[in-house]
C-alpha cells in the first residue's frame, strides 16, 4: 500500500541521512517524517497498547489518532507522523502505556 514514488527513490539517492530504529542502521529520505521512515523500513508496529499490549503503527498520517507514538531520542510520546528524521535520530519502539504529564 505504501511505496515510494520513482521520483522519491531518486531523491534518497541524492539526499540520504542515517539513521537508527531499534538499534539498526537504515538509511532514509530528508525531510520524510518518522512514521514515512518506519513504514519505508517495513516496520508497521511503533508501540503497544497500555491493555493488553496490542501492537499499534502509523495510521492517520496527520497527527490525530496517535498510534504513532514512539520514542526518540530517549524522548517518549513522540509522535512519529509529526516529526521529521534528522541525521544521527535514534528512534525506537515504545513499550506499554505512555505517560501523561501533569
């Protein structure tokens, strides 16, 4: 359902940044955003539901549903369709409920 453009497959050529999901190195597009990335990768689950630790990915794309919740940078509740990679951003899976803070 979601491939890249012929036309995006020539701009990662001319513009990669490196970064890391989950402890891997994968090399991605400037300017995509996290969730963009993560689905490139073929990684479809960014977080666990706090009940019954359902797997969750990227849905909406526009900031509305938050299943895209990961974290960056050590930083948790990002959410990943709002936020666009950087060179050298470390991004990984999280894990049960998010924290709100008061």
């Amino acid at each position: 359902m979601f491939n890249r453009l012929p036309e995006a497959q020539q701009a990662l050529a001319q513009r990669p940044i490196d970064i890391t999901i989950n402890g891997i190195a994968v090399q991605c597009r400037e300017g995509d955003s996290v969730a963009a990335v993560l689905i490139a990768a073929g990684i479809y689950e960014c977080r666990d539901t706090a009940v019954k630790e359902v797997p969750r990915g990227p849905f909406c794309m526009m900031g509305v549903c938050y299943d895209c919740l990961v974290m960056i940078d050590g930083q948790p509740n990002q959410q990943g369709c709002m936020t666009q990679v950087r060179s050298g951003m470390q991004i990984e899976r999280q894990q049960g409920a998010r924290e709100v803070q008061s």
